[in-house]
C-alpha cells in the first residue's frame, strides 16, 4: 500500500512539470549605456581615527550609492602599498 502510494505521488509530481509551459521568447533589448561616477572616501586603517594618506577612489554606475564599484588598479596600490 506504501508503495503505491509512494508511485501515484511520485507520477503526479512528474507530470505536474511536464505540463509546464516553456518561457516565452522574448527579443533581446538593444544594449544601454551606463553612467559611472567616481567619487573618493576617506581609506580607514586599523580604526576610525588612523586614515590612510589618500582618498580611496569608489564607482557607482547610474546614481546609485548602495553598491560601490572597485577598480582593480586602484586597490593594487593600497595592497602593494
């Protein structure tokens, strides 16, 4: 009784995707360009009060400030420093 219990729950979950629709196709969107802003920061070392002798250089693409951006070049300076 287990198993075939087991059987019609594991033939229902099955056919249950083989239902499903495929995606429907849409047309790719021409590319955007994005602006990047730069904007330097005070670099803390250690504490908050210790400030690295120069302003760390961020990125943020199209005015949002949540999400800040790091050229690589720039931080191979401080690390290498």
């Amino acid at each position: 009784m287990k198993r075939l219990l087991a059987l019609l729950i594991t033939l229902t979950m099955l056919l249950g995707c083989a239902v499903a629709e495929p995606a429907a196709e849409t047309t790719a969107e021409p590319a955007t360009t994005h602006q990047i802003e730069m904007k330097t920061f005070p670099f803390y070392v250690i504490s908050k009060t210790e400030i690295w002798w120069e302003d760390f250089p961020l990125y943020f693409v199209d005015g949002v400030e949540d999400l800040p951006f790091v050229e690589l070049n720039d931080w191979r300076i401080y690390l290498c420093s």
